[in-house]
C-alpha cells in the first residue's frame, strides 16, 4: 500500500483500465521499470475481481478513519488527566506495546489509579468503562447503588417471606458487558482471580459465575476510584488458604452449634 500502490488501485476503481495511463502514477523511487509496471497491468478486467478490490478499498478507508477517531479520542483522554501517575518502567519492546503503554499512562492519569493491573482488565475494557463512568463515582453513595445499577446485583423477588427468584436482571449497561467479558478471560488466569472464577465453575453454571465475578470486578473498580487504592494480585495459592480457613471457621461455627468440638488431627495427635 505504497504511493504508486494507491494510486493505481484507486485509479482503477474509478474506472481507468488503460495499462500506460495507471502506469504513469509510478514514482521515481519505485525500482520497477515503467515497462514491468505496463506488463503487470496488462490482462483481463473480471467484474467480481473488481467488485472484491472495491469493497476492499473501501474497508481500507473505514479503517483509516477509525484511526483518525482513535487519534482524536487519545487526544481528548490526555486533556483529562488529573495526576501523573507512576506505571514503573517504560517497556523497551515495540511499537506496540509502547502505544499500550502510553495509553495505560493516559488512562491512569485520568482516573489516577491504573486500572489495567486487575486481572482480566485490558486497555479496551477500561476505556470502555472509564468513557462511560468516568473517574468520579460521587454519584453512586455507596457500592451496592454501584452495582445495583450495572445490574449486577441478585434480584429480589419475594412472596410471603419465599424467595421466587433471584436472578440478574436483563440489563445493556455497557460498563457490565465489558466487565462481563472481562470475567470471561479469566477462567485460565493463574491469579486469585481466576481461582475464585474457577471455584464458582465447579459449584454453578458457567453464566452465573461469569455474572459473579464481573459483580466482583465492578467492586474492585468502585474501590480503586473512589479510595485511590491499589490493586495487589495475592495470587491462587494465597486465595487457596483463604478458603480452606474460612472452611474452618464454618465447620468450627456449625459444630458448635450443634453441640460439638472439633479437634484437628495435629492436636489429638
């Protein structure tokens, strides 16, 4: 998709079929001679192939506009920017992951905590949460208004002092699909994230468990913007202990309940 490249195409998509005329848009760089190029565009002319470079063209344009919005929107994010905020060292790799880089930097300066470093929040899900929510959560008094309004909260449906239902209700919030899809990708993570992910799989249904622990990502988004707080991945093995002592502490409490002591075999021992 060089210079000559373009013009030829774009030449030919407006009609021009005469080899020597699309020839001419050769530039004097190019190190094909101007008779390899009348060669290379001599031939037939099928309407499908034409159709196919068209459409093609045309995608190529799109794309090229989306980076213009990208461009514009990088541009509007750095205007928000309210604190610099300290990423660690800046990566040596490629152009890539520089250009991530630099919009981890721009979104951390906006909402002043980074984001990104809880698992499963990549650069896309926290644009997409922070355009829609924007740094100041002042409008949500507490957590659960937070979440309640994503949807991600359990239903409430009681007759009689029974619960009918507890279900999530149906909801197009943007912020809790992102999250959602957030949750996805952790069922393979080996944070403590992805060991709570897991946990629920093994006791409910994929869907619920997703709805879960985006419930649970929604918690940590409230708490990381409205307390400046840090997020710190204990990872699985810390997570692990976690349960097993809550295990203990339930199976102490019901004992007791009932009558009962445990003792552990180390003690009897």
């Amino acid at each position: 998709m060089g210079v000559t490249g373009e013009l030829i195409i774009r030449s030919i998509v407006a009609g021009e079929r005469d080899p020597k005329t699309l020839a001419r848009h050769r530039h004097s760089r190019v190190k094909a001679s101007l008779e390899d190029i009348i060669k290379a565009l001599t031939g037939n002319w099928r309407e499908e192939h034409l159709f196919v470079l068209k459409q093609s063209l045309a995608m190529y344009d799109d794309a090229r506009h989306l980076a213009e919005c990208d461009t514009r929107l990088n541009a509007g994010l750095k205007d928000l920017g309210q604190k610099r905020v300290d990423l660690g060292k800046t990566p040596r790799a490629g152009r890539k992951q520089r250009k991530e880089y630099d919009m981890r930097q721009v979104l951390a300066d906006w909402a002043v905590v980074d984001l990104t470093r809880i698992n499963g929040l990549g650069l896309a899900a926290v644009t997409k949460i922070l355009t829609e929510i924007g740094s100041d959560l002042s409008r949500f008094p507490t957590v659960k208004h937070f979440c309640s309004w994503q949807g991600l909260c359990p239903g409430t449906k009681i007759s009689g002092g029974k619960v009918l239902s507890a279900k999530t209700k149906r909801s197009v919030n943007r912020v809790r699909q992102a999250l959602k899809m957030s949750a996805m990708s952790l069922s393979h993570s080996g944070s403590a994230l992805g060991a709570f992910y897991r946990r629920l799989c093994a006791r409910m249904d994929k869907p619920s468990a997703n709805t879960a622990v985006a419930h649970k990502l929604a918690r940590m988004v409230y708490f990381m913007l409205t307390r400046g707080e840090a997020f710190v991945d204990q990872g699985p093995q810390r997570y692990e202990e976690q349960q097993l002592d809550r295990s203990v502490v339930a199976l102490n409490r019901r004992a007791t309940a009932l009558g009962f002591a445990i003792t552990t075999a180390a003690a009897q021992a």
